[in-house]
C-alpha cells in the first residue's frame, strides 16, 4: 500500500517526541541484536525506517542491509551511515535483485500491517530466495485481529512512562487522533492476523514458523514469528 510509504515518508508525527523516536530505535536495535547469533553474520532490515540506532546492530554481525522503500528516509540513511563500512541502505528493488542463499538473518519489524497481502506474500518469497538455508526470518509487529487501537494506546504510554515522556506522549495522542496517521488508519487500515493465519501465511511461503515469547519493541499486545527454511535431507 504505497499511501503507507507516502506517510512514512512525509513529516510525520508517530512519534511524540525526540526522546520517543530515539528510545523506540534503541529497543528495536537491541532486540534485533539479540536475534544475531555469529559475528560474521549477514543482517537485513526490511523497511527499517529510519533506524536510528543500526550502528548497534552492526557492531554485532559482519554486514548490516538497511532496506527502505520511502525514499526521503533512504536518503537520511545513506548519509547517517555513510561513514559506518559495516552498513549497505538499499531499496527493496536493490533487494529482490541480491543473491540467493546471501543472507543469515532477515527483519521485519512493525511493516506486515502496511501491506496487501498480496505484497506480504511477494515480500515473502524474496525473504525465502535470499535467506541462506539455516537463515532465519523474524518477523515483528503483527497485529492480532482482536486486538484494538486501545492497546496501542496503552502500549506507547506504558513505554513513555517507563522512558520519561508521559506528558509528551498524552499531547502526542491528541495531535495523533486528529493527524494524517489516524486518517490513513481509518480510511486504508492496517492488515492484522491471527497466529495461525500468519504461521499458515509463511508455511504456504514455504517457512515454519514459531511465535517468539516476546514481541520486538514496547507493545507487548503484538505478535513476533521466527522463521526458518525446512530441513531437507538428502
Ligand atoms: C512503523 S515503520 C517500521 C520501521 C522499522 N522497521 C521499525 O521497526 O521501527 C513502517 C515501515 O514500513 C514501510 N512501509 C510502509 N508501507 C509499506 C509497504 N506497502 N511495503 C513495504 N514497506 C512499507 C515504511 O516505509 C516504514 O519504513
């Protein structure tokens, strides 16, 4: 859904406050570090967004990929990490066009929700083809169905208080019910799944899936799946 890269692209205000967007990257870097298992490991973010603290997440593996399809935010990346060897932006073009077997991890945290299924699904079958056979797919952020806007809600003012931006998170809430954010939310939506439509999703991509115990990032009401290709035996 191209209104979704649109809106992340424009001058948003999904997050509250400075300390927010620098709080929210340093979690998402720390609980992508924690999926890295070898030093000289090849990582790719799919749709990382600005991510603020990738330098983190490249001290931890040989090669980091940072994929963003908005291209302002491309932008920013190619300049932020310019000086780190270790870091690669790229468009998801760029991705669908890299190596088969290339890759030892891949993350994609807090993008599902923006996508047809149809593109998920697409999203998918690239993730399989570069994915090294004992790579692993982790997949972060699902909305659950039942799951409604008042735990989102929830969620940011439980992290704000824990990270001391309360007030900036009450102020940011009002601004965000009258934005663009909620408008898009209202009128497009955001795709949500069960735990068995997504394990069926990936198993039908050729994936088996288990859910993670914990969600990457503050909102403990999401869902992460870890991914790995089958075992084949010769
Ligand atoms: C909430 S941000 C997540 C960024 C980062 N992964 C994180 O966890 O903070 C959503 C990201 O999804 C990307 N996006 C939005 N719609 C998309 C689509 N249809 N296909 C691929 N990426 C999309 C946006 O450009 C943005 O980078």
């Amino acid at each position: 859904m191209d209104e979704w890269i649109d809106y992340y692209d424009s001058t948003h205000t999904i997050y509250v406050s400075k300390l927010h967007r620098d709080r929210h990257f340093a979690v998402i870097a720390r609980d992508i570090a924690g999926y890295i298992t070898s030093p000289d490991a090849v990582v790719l973010d799919y749709a990382c967004g600005e991510a603020l603290s990738a330098g983190r997440v490249a001290d931890a593996c040989a090669l980091l990929y940072l994929a963003e399809p908005a291209p302002g935010v491309r932008g920013r990346l190619i300049a932020r990490f310019a000086p780190n060897t270790k870091i690669r932006v790229r468009s998801l073009e760029d991705v669908r066009k890299m190596a088969e077997n290339s890759v030892d991890l891949v993350v994609m945290n807090s993008v599902a929700q923006y996508m047809t299924p149809d593109e998920l699904d697409t999203a998918f079958a690239t993730i399989k083809r570069i994915l090294k056979p004992s790579g692993r797919f982790v997949l972060g952020d699902i909305l659950r169905p039942e799951v409604g806007m008042f735990r989102d809600v929830l969620a940011l003012l439980q992290f704000a208080a824990r990270n001391g931006f309360l007030k900036d998170a009450l102020i940011g809430l009002i601004s965000t019910a009258l934005s663009d954010y909620r408008e898009l939310r209202t009128r497009v939506g955001l795709q949500r799944y069960s735990e068995d439509e997504i394990k069926e999703r990936l198993a039908k991509s050729g994936f088996s899936a288990s859910r993670a115990l914990h969600n990457i990032g503050h909102n403990p009401w999401r869902m992460t799946f870890v991914a790995r290709q089958p075992i084949t035996t010769t």
